[in-house]
C-alpha cells in the first residue's frame, strides 16, 4: 500500500455537490497505471487526476477515467489547480496569478484568482483541430432522435481531448436524448475511431437558466458513469465549433449538469478570428468538499 494526500473537488461549482467532483491525489509518481485506473473505478468518478512532477512546467497531473489515461480535461484541471491552492502549493492569490500545468496533451497556461471566497481557475485550451463532419441523421439515430433534430453537421473537434459536437435544435431534444451504447460503439468502429473516449458533445444554444448562453450534455458508456455532470474539455470544442461558424459571439457562458441536480457554469472565452482561432479559455470556480488520505495498492488492477 502505499498513502497518498487526497482533495475531493467539486469543478465549475459555486457550492458543494455542484457541478463535476474530482479525487485529486497528490504525490502520485510511483502509482502505475493499473492503480490509477483502480482508483477512478472505486470511487465511482467520471474521472481523478494526479498530481506529478514535470519539468516543464510548475506542476504536473495526469487524467484517467475508468477506461484509461485521457491527455486534457477540464474539470480535473480545475480541480487540479484549486487542490494545489488549498494546499498552499499555489499560494492564495490576492489579484490573479499565473502558472502552467503539464498533462498528457502538452502545458496549459492556467490563471489562478479568488471570486467569493473561492478559486476561480481558467485554462486556455489548445487551438483547436477541426475533423471530420458526420451524416447527421447516423448521429441523432445514437440518441433516439430524428435526423430533423440536429440542426448543423456534427463534427470531430479537439482541443486537448476530441469530441463530435453536435448542435441539436432545442433544449427539448436535448433532454430527450437517450444514448444506445451498442449504436456508438458499432458507430466508432464503422468510421475507424477505435473504443476509447469520444462521445458526441450534444449542444443547444440557450443556457438552463437565464444566465446562461449554452446548455450541454455528456452521455457517457460503461464502465464510466452515464452522464457528466460538467465538461471542460468539451467544452472549449464546443466553443471553437459555434465560433467558427458564426453561432455564437467570443465570451459567453456556458451550464451542464443542471438535470442531474449538479448545476455547473463555465465562462468562455475563444482567442482569435473564426477562422483562426488560437486557443479557447475555459474557467469555473471550485469547491473543495473534504480532504483525506488513501491507501492505494500499487498493485491494483
């Protein structure tokens, strides 16, 4: 066995048991896949993070789901972050402080301030990379709706981590929304994308309350829970894919989670023209709701 310092987060939440929870564990060097990957299941998270050295940047992490290691992800990197403040790893900024953070994807510039008493963690995601367009009615027919439903081309978009974001025509589409897990499985296989994480992202313009700009959800396949509360990651593909083509300004807020009584709201900022954009900023605040110590079996599998 061996102890590892860990935080429970709450990510893009102003309020314990908001928005997407986080097992950061620190001083995760020694901790091999297997044990990381055990760690994710037995806590029933979407996903954990942990902490490890770099030398590239100030701090390191690595994100995993139940499924395996996945190079960016935006609630884990705010978890991260506000981890690392609660520890006085990062010390609590009085304005804004500025550090980088490496993870499987490269090193995110990330903004660190307090808002209310709570950290307010930004990262500016990766430009983004604009794949392959798909037959919109071979994705609505995943979710049990009509081709009709889908109001732009869905497409492969990533900025750390791919997803295929999908603009659907309104909230009720949205949450009728029901995913055959046999239907994206044989979808991913047909186009080549192999078993790991890529779910469509499904967006409807229109937040879930009247702050809000955006409104998404995350369905997800076993073995990892079957919705996400809040993604980040996603979020910032969601970003350059509406900005690109026209569907929505530079800064705007975007809400998930409300429907499963876990209400997560990230304000977003796109960098750059339509059709140049450098990155995307994504950033939320955090709640840290307990702090503990584990003991993991490096042997776990």
């Amino acid at each position: 066995m061996t102890r590892h310092p860990v935080d429970w987060i709450d990510a893009f939440a102003d309020r314990a048991f908001g928005g997407n929870a986080c097992a950061v564990v620190h001083d995760a060097d020694s901790l091999p896949v297997s044990a990381r990957i055990a760690f994710v299941r037995e806590t029933g998270l979407v996903e954990c993070a942990y902490v490890v050295a770099s030398d590239r940047a100030d701090f390191g992490a690595r994100y995993y789901v139940a499924t395996g290691e996945i190079p960016m992800a935006g609630h884990p990197t705010v978890a991260t972050v506000a981890a690392l403040v609660q520890r006085g790893l990062i010390p609590r900024p009085r304005g804004r402080a500025e550090i980088t953070l490496e993870v499987g994807a490269g090193v995110l510039p990330v903004t660190v301030e307090i808002a209310d008493g709570l950290p307010r963690v930004t990262m500016t995601q990766a430009a983004p990379r604009f794949g392959a367009e798909h037959d919109r009615g071979e994705i609505a027919a995943l979710y049990g709706l009509a081709a009709e439903e889908v109001v732009a081309p869905p497409q492969w978009v990533s900025t750390g981590t791919p997803f295929i974001v999908t603009l659907l025509r309104d909230r009720d589409a949205l949450d009728r929304a029901r995913l055959d897990t046999g239907a994206l499985a044989a979808f991913k296989a047909r186009h080549g994308y192999g078993p790991g994480l890529l779910e469509p992202f499904l967006v409807a313009l229109g937040g879930a309350t009247a702050a809000g700009d955006t409104f998404a959800r995350l369905l997800m396949p076993p073995p990892m829970p079957p919705e996400d509360p809040f993604t980040g990651s996603a979020t910032g593909c969601m970003a350059a894919y509406l900005f690109a083509r026209g569907l929505i300004g530079a800064r705007f807020t975007a809400e998930q989670g409300h429907g499963l009584g876990r209400p997560g709201t990230a304000a977003v900022e796109v960098v750059g023209s339509p059709d140049a954009i450098a990155g995307v900023r994504v950033g939320g605040t955090a709640v840290a709701v307990m702090s503990a110590f584990a003991e993991i079996p490096p042997d776990a599998v």
